[in-house]
C-alpha cells in the first residue's frame, strides 16, 4: 500500500505547550500530518497530564489534545538543553508556545529573536491579552477570559451566569492558531519568509461573540440569559413532554411558526394570536407561549414529540449527555470512531471534522512523558554520553 500525502506531511512543528490552547491547535495539525514535537517539562512533563485520571488512569484534557506528538523533555534553563532546541529549530517550520507573558521572549524565543536566524520559520504566541496592551502581562485561564469576553454576561439563568461546560476560550485561541499557522505556510509558499502570529484568547473568545456584541450596538440592551433557550428567537429551546424529558425545539421564522401552530399544537388560531404572531411578540410573551406548548406536550411521550416535529418539518434534537454522545448513532454510522493508542493501552477517539475523499486523517499515539527524548537528541547529533549527561544534570 503507498503512504498516502495528508496536507501537512513534511511540516515540523515544535511546541512549547501546556494546558489546551497550544495543544489543540498542534493536534489539529498532526491531524493533517504535521510532524508536531511536544516539548515538556522534565519528570511531570505537561501539568494538564494531572488534571484528572479519567481515561484509565491518564487525563480527560491531556488524552483529547495530544494525539499524534512525539514527546522531548528540556530544561530549557539547562544551556544545553537550550542548545537542542535551537538545534531543532534549525530544521522546523513552526515554532508554537502558549507559555506564561513574556516567558519566550525572556528565553530568547520571540519572533523578532529568531527571524534572523531562522528566515523561515513561523512563530506562533497564544496568550490570554495579547502580546502587547495593558493587559499584556495578565495572567488569562479559561474561565476568566469568559469572563472578560462577556461571555457569562449571557450565558446561564437570570438569576445566575453560567461558564461553558467546555474550555471555549482555550477552544477558540487554538482554533485561530491553527488557522493562521496555515496561512502563514502558504504565506511562506509565495514569499519564502516566515513570520509571527500573536493570537490572543480574549480577541478570539471576542470574535464569538459578535452576535451579541452587534445586538448590543451603541448601547442597546444586551441578550438576556435564557438558560437552554435562545435569548431573542423562540420557541427555541427545551420543552417538556408528558413522560418528563424534554425535547429541544427550534424555531426560525413565521413560515416555521404557522406549520408548528397547525401540525404540532393543532390550534391553528394560536398562530394568527396577537400575543404570537412575530418573533419579537413570541419571545416578549415566552413565558406564556411556553405553559400553552407544554400544555399540549403533556399529553405525548417525548418521542411522539419529536415524531410529530419531524412530520412537521420543525428542527428538534435529542437532550443528550455524555453517554448517549458516545453512543450516537450518527457517529457510529460515519465510522468516526477509531482506536488510539496511549500508554495504557487503546482508547477510542473522533476523528476530526472534515472529511476529505482526498486522505484520511492521522490518528497516531499518545506520547508517554519524554517518550521520544533519546531519538530526537540522537537526531540532532547527540551522543549517548551528552544524552547520559543531560538525563544526569536533569536536563531532559
């Protein structure tokens, strides 16, 4: 069988990473065939290992974002473990890093530092502010930037804001690193220069949230916190049904509305009622709207919910948790499942979105704490005495 050519294969990436920013975007371009090279922290390696032990014994955060990495332990306070990095970057293409503010730089590691050295390379910074600003030298986690993005402002209940379920700041910061790492190769394609990308948590939590931020437009109220409904359509949201689970129903216009009145409700008046009859009157009177549907619901299963909305042609979802995610059918059927390894064996993970007729996407191990020291160090011309005496001073 010949290797098949995934978009990356060729492209070395050294990562100076931790927590999920920086990791998820390096996974995302081992996915496409990056050669991505995981520097950690001699002995713990990556504090993110440790969050918790929930996929046998390794960590839920550390198993999702790691895939496909080779991982070399430096001390980069050590000269010449110093010395190695600057030997693979020698050879790199990327050099990415979501360290504390102002930590690369301090090493030696900026983009202006290095740009004269190694004319091709790219340089990515994650932080949580930016790498320049009154803000720069904060300290940023996940949930305080949703915090400074205004994010929890509209998330939740009104009586209490709620953080995402998820780490969407670190989640968004990753995703425009991984893009703008892209742009910057095919950049380099046509210029032959390498470049610096400064990508900042709080301006890519920010961009989501344009939507709320343009309803809010010179001084406007901004989106109430509606829970799992939506804060300006409805009925968009949970229903309850008369087995008490709930359906999630949605909404977007008055075409949708009158065939939800006739074929769902059946009570065509209440689709020319005026308390309903636009958008803006529905979510005013949502309080109201939502005891007549939950009326109607009470008398039918979830399921008979959902069937009626599908004959309908009204858009609905299951409610979900964890385990019913695992066993999505949909899922099953697309063969989006495939086992990895790990250090303790296989484990099941999805492949990434976007399906290509052109290559599949690289699923390889996750590395244990230094797994690759000795051969990379070797690659780059180290004897065994300088790997011993490395390993000896703690170095790697």
């Amino acid at each position: 069988m010949i290797p098949q050519t995934l978009p990356l294969t060729g492209i070395t990436v050294v990562s100076l990473e931790h927590a999920i920013a920086a990791p998820f975007a390096s996974r995302q371009l081992a996915d496409l065939g990056a050669r991505v090279i995981k520097v950690e922290r001699p002995g713990d390696g990556d504090f993110a290992r440790r969050y918790d032990t929930r996929v046998d014994g390794l960590a839920s955060h550390f198993v999702w974002v790691n895939r496909s990495k080779e991982s070399l332990t430096l001390d980069l306070k050590s000269e010449l473990a110093m010395s190695a990095l600057q030997r693979l970057l020698g050879n790199a293409d990327v050099l990415l890093q979501n360290l504390a503010p102002g930590a690369a730089a301090r090493m030696g590691l900026s983009y202006e530092q290095l740009k004269t050295k190694f004319p091709r390379l790219i340089v990515c910074d994650v932080s949580g502010y930016g790498a320049d600003g009154p803000d720069r030298d904060r300290k940023a986690y996940d949930l305080l930037i949703q915090s400074e993005a205004g994010f929890l402002s509209i998330t939740g209940t009104p009586e209490s804001p709620s953080k995402a379920g998820c780490s969407i700041a670190d989640i968004a910061a990753g995703m425009y690193a991984f893009t703008s790492i892209q742009s910057a190769l095919l950049l380099r394609e046509r210029t032959g220069q390498g470049s610096g990308i400064d990508i900042s948590m709080l301006e890519s939590l920010a961009e989501w949230m344009g939507y709320p931020l343009y309803y809010s437009y010179k001084d406007a109220s901004p989106p109430e916190r509606a829970g799992a409904s939506h804060s300006t359509i409805f009925p968009y949201g949970p229903f309850k049904a008369g087995d008490g689970r709930s359906v999630m129903l949605g909404l977007q216009n008055d075409r949708e509305w009158i065939a939800f009145c006739e074929k769902v409700l059946e009570n065509s008046a209440l689709a020319t009622d005026g308390r309903f009859k636009t958008n803006a009157l529905r979510s005013e009177n949502r309080t109201e709207l939502t005891g007549l549907i939950e009326e109607t619901f009470s008398s039918l299963s979830a399921p008979e919910v959902a069937a009626k909305l599908n004959a309908a042609d009204i858009a609905n979802a299951n409610m979900n948790d964890m385990h019913d995610l695992w066993n999505h059918k949909q899922l099953q059927a697309r063969n989006r499942w495939v086992p990895v390894d790990t250090p303790v064996g296989p484990v099941p993970a999805l492949k990434p979105p976007g399906r290509s007729t052109a290559y599949e996407p690289r699923m390889d191990a996750i590395p244990a704490v230094g797994a690759q020291t000795d051969a990379i160090l070797k690659e780059l011309g180290f004897d065994s005495s300088t790997i011993e005496r490395l390993r000896a001073a703690k170095a790697i």
